[in-house]
C-alpha cells in the first residue's frame, strides 16, 4: 500500500494537466450525474468542483496509503509478537488488513464523484467503502491495544 501511495503521488504530479482534462472530459459525459445546464457559467462552476473532488481523492490516496499503511504495518508486527492466543491475532490480522484496504477507497471516491455525479459520489465512497474500511482500521488497533493490555506483563527475555 506504501508503494502504491508513492506511485500515486507521483503520478499525481506528473500527469496533473492530464487528469483534470480527463476528468472535465467525464463530467461532460455523465452531464446528467453532475446536473449539468447547459449555462457555461454555472456548469464551468459544476465542473471545477467535480475536478476538484476527484483531485481531492487521488491525493487522499497518496496521504493516506503512506500513512495507514505505516501504521498498520507496525501494529501487525505488534500483533505477531505480543498477541499470545492465535484466535485473537488471526482476528486481529483480519482487521487490519481490511483497513489496509482503507486508502483505496479514495480511489473509489474519486471515481465515483466522476461517474454518479460529486455529492452522490462522494456519499457512495463514504458510506460503502471509506466508513467500513476506516472502522476495519480503528477496530484492529484497538483490538490490539485490548489485547495488550489483557495479556499483562511479559517474562524478559534472557
């Protein structure tokens, strides 16, 4: 996930130019998703916001794959450690990896503000993807620090 956030952001910044009039172009075919008019003053407007959302998205995925991913690593490697009972770390593992997943979802939003319109969009990333996957996160940490705190000190190694 790292390294697909670094790939993201670089590609973020290398081809700009090319996914805003990518898209513009997809606001202008969904005309009916993002309530175009067919006033150029008003559907301009409507499209710099559809931009906007859909750049906003592409670098959420860039920040939050670096950082998710960096924590989530080290809270696995916590959990392979410290996590005595193997139901609660298999548990654990599932949680965590789904909220790994998390970052994804703002490729999903950025694709979905283009294809059903900006507030339909980011609604349907927000509700089905984002919100599921963020709490898949929040529930594997806490879990561990439950976890931690159940198993009590350890023996020190020798």
């Amino acid at each position: 996930m790292i390294a697909l956030g670094e790939t993201g952001g670089a590609a973020m910044s290398r081809f700009r130019p090319h996914i805003e009039r990518y898209a513009a172009a997809r606001v202008e075919q969904n005309a009916q998703a993002h309530g175009l008019s067919g006033s150029a003053e008003y559907d301009a407007e409507v499209r710099d916001r559809a931009v906007f959302s859909v750049e906003a998205g592409l670098s959420f995925f860039h920040t939050h794959a670096e950082g998710v991913g960096l924590i989530l690593f080290f809270a696995s490697t916590l959990v392979a450690s410290l996590v005595p009972r193997r139901r609660a770390r298999a548990a654990l593992y599932l949680a965590l990896t789904a909220g790994g997943l998390f970052p994804l979802g703002y490729l999903v939003y950025g694709v979905a503000v283009l294809e059903a319109g900006r507030d339909t969009g980011i609604e349907l990333a927000e509700r089905w993807v984002l919100t599921p996957l963020g709490s898949a996160a929040i529930l594997g940490v806490a879990g561990l620090a439950l976890a931690l705190a159940l198993a009590g000190p350890r023996e020190p190694l020798e």
